[in-house]
C-alpha cells in the first residue's frame, strides 16, 4: 500500500489538474493499492491537517479543467520558519500530519517558492517528488514548465486582437504580460503576436532607444506599433538603483504598473497617442492548451514511476525533449533567467524586434 499525500502551491495555472491525474493514472494502472491524500489550499492544508481522501473518481473529467481541484495560497517561504499568529511551528506540524498519516511521500506542485519549501521538507527528513509549475517557466532544471505554454497561447491572442484596432486608430498600444522577474513569457508571446518592441526585466530599456524604434517604424509607413511588455521591466535608469534605493521609490510610485508609465513617457516626449492593455489573470486561467495536457501527463506518469521505486528528492522536469529527474537541492532558490546573449532574443532582434536597449 502506497499512502501519497498532494499539494499544489502558489499561484494557479492551466494543467495543475492533468499533471496530478497522471500521478494518479499511473500508480493505478500499476495495480499498486494507493490512498491519495489531498492537502486543501497549498502548504496551509499540509501545516493545519486541512486535507481530504480523494479516490480515482475526483482526478475522472480533469484532464482539460484549469485551475486546481485542490484550491491553491501563497506561503513565502521567508515565513516558514517564523510561528504563525498562535504560535504554531509551521515546519514541525507539516513534519507531524505528514507522519500521522503515514505518508510513503508528499508530491508538491509549484514554482520556485514552492520548491524552496519542498527542498526544506526534504532537508527535514520527509519523502518529496515534485512537479514544475509556472506560467512564467523560470525554474531551474527544466526547460519547460507546465502552464506556460498555455499563458502564451493567450497572451498572444490578447496581442492578436490588439493589431486590428491599433492599425485602425494609428495608435501605439502596449499589452502588459505577467512576469515580474523573468521575460519568458513575454518573449515569447510578443514574438508569436508580432510585437514590434519587446520589454523585459532582463534587458533593461531606454526610452529613448524605444521612440527611436516607434519612428523608425513611422517613416518606414507604419501607423502603428505594438509593444509586449513583462509586468517587471524596468529602465536603465531603474537598474542601476541599489535595491533598498528602488524600493524606496516605488513606494511612491505614481502609475498602475510599469506599462502605464512607459506610456505617460511615450506620449509626453513623442505626442504619440498610447493605449495600454492588461490582460492581468486571464493569463492563468482556462483550459489548459493540448500540448500542456500532454507534457503534464507525461511527467505525472514520471512522478508515478519515481514514487513506485521509492526514488524520492527530485523534481521532475524536462531537458533536451527528455523528461529528466533533478535533484531538488539543485533547484530550490534559483531562477532560469531570459539572458540577454539567448539565441531567441539575438533572432527576435534579427527580425527588427527592439528590445529597447
């Protein structure tokens, strides 16, 4: 009998639901008598015993469904370690309903604060296999995430539907992608939407390079121009403040978001008419894409397979069109960053998309 305790932390994200129901397709079909139990609402479930006894039938239909049937929070990490509000010690009472229950392993679903966590679990002593979560793909040891490929497909539509009114109007439009630290998902999307200007964290902008790039395209006989730009872009000027320095800035930051300031800028030195769009949560929500399904499933079935070896400590990714095992140690508290020589930026620039820079 094989006792599996599951979780899925952070923020939600399409295909949460196929990844745990190749988990659970896979120990089942190895005829291995398996109790699953689900812990409710992320790590919260697993420190307060929230969980419930799930069977074959609640993982039946969720193959195409977003979101996840488990409900999903946000635990940072930096707070684990610190006594809740009763003076609860967070780790000690995951450490015991983990060792109530009798658990053979926990399978984790998240990014990388998730993972922090997990790797702290595994440092405690307890059985972990974890599954690489994220619309923004930016976890170490892995080339792909689950979920992202899905929050590019509508990232790129939001883009799609914006050239129809920008070329009507002759506007510059700007649609803000999720990201605060990493471009992926904004690299990308603008790229498959035919973004002209690109803007994320990793590669500081200019403005002035960025109106450069909007009247290089004026006089070549465009009334328009469609900027891509990742919620954590940030200028030249912005970088080079320590992080104390920038923090102190933003607490009187005057826009919404970074876009609404790019486009205050735009219009002010230009006079050009800028409109921004945000396509905000929609980013992560809905079914997840075919290909998300498929690479889901596969690295449940993968998680299934480890958790059958009794094989435990790793995070099951994907490198080189391969699904990979990863040590968890080797992936807490790092980040897979868009580097400003990647090929894919040196190939965007080379179809005359700015990077602003």
């Amino acid at each position: 009998m094989k006792r599996i305790g599951m979780l899925t932390s952070g923020g939600d994200c399409q295909a949460l639901n196929a990844a745990m129901r190749g988990v659970v397709k896979c120990l089942s079909c190895s005829g291995e008598d398996v109790e699953i139990y689900g812990f409710l609402d992320g790590y919260k479930g697993l420190i307060y015993g929230d969980f419930r006894m799930l069977t074959g039938h609640d993982f039946a239909g969720i193959l195409t469904k977003g979101g996840t049937i488990l409900g999903s929070s946000r635990t940072p990490f930096k707070l684990m370690r610190e006594p809740d509000e009763n003076g609860l010690d967070k780790v000690e009472a995951m450490k015991q309903n983990y060792y109530k229950l009798k658990l053979d392993c926990l399978v984790i679903l998240g990014g990388n604060g998730t993972h922090k966590s997990a790797n702290m679990l595994r440092e405690e002593g307890l059985n972990v296999i974890t599954l690489p979560k994220t619309i923004d793909n930016d976890l170490w040891g892995t080339d792909m995430t689950f979920g992202f490929q899905s929050a590019v497909n509508i990232a790129t539509d939001c883009i799609d539907c914006i050239h129809t009114t920008a070329s009507s109007h002759g506007r510059i439009f700007i649609v803000e992608v999720m990201g605060h630290k990493v471009g992926w998902l904004t690299l990308n999307a603008g790229m498959a939407g035919g973004a002209d200007i690109i803007l994320i964290p990793e590669i500081p902008y200019d403005i002035d390079k960025v109106i450069m790039a909007i009247n290089e395209r004026e006089a070549r006989g465009s009334r328009f121009t469609i900027m891509a730009v990742a919620e954590g872009a940030i200028s030249k000027e912005d970088a080079k403040l320590s992080k104390k320095e920038y923090k102190e800035k933003m607490k009187n930051y005057a826009y919404p978001s970074v876009s609404y300031e790019i486009a205050d800028k735009i219009q002010k030195k230009s006079g050009k008419e800028v409109r921004v769009t945000v396509p905000g949560h929609t980013q992560r929500g809905g079914s997840p894409c075919p290909y998300d399904r498929v690479f889901a499933t596969r690295l449940g079935a993968e998680a299934g397979k480890l958790i059958l070896k009794g094989e435990y400590g790793f995070m099951v990714g994907y490198k080189n069109r391969e699904v990979v095992r990863v040590p968890l140690e080797e992936v807490a508290g790092k980040l897979k960053m868009v580097s400003p020589d990647a090929t894919i930026v040196k190939e965007a620039k080379m179809v005359g998309i700015s990077f602003g820079d």
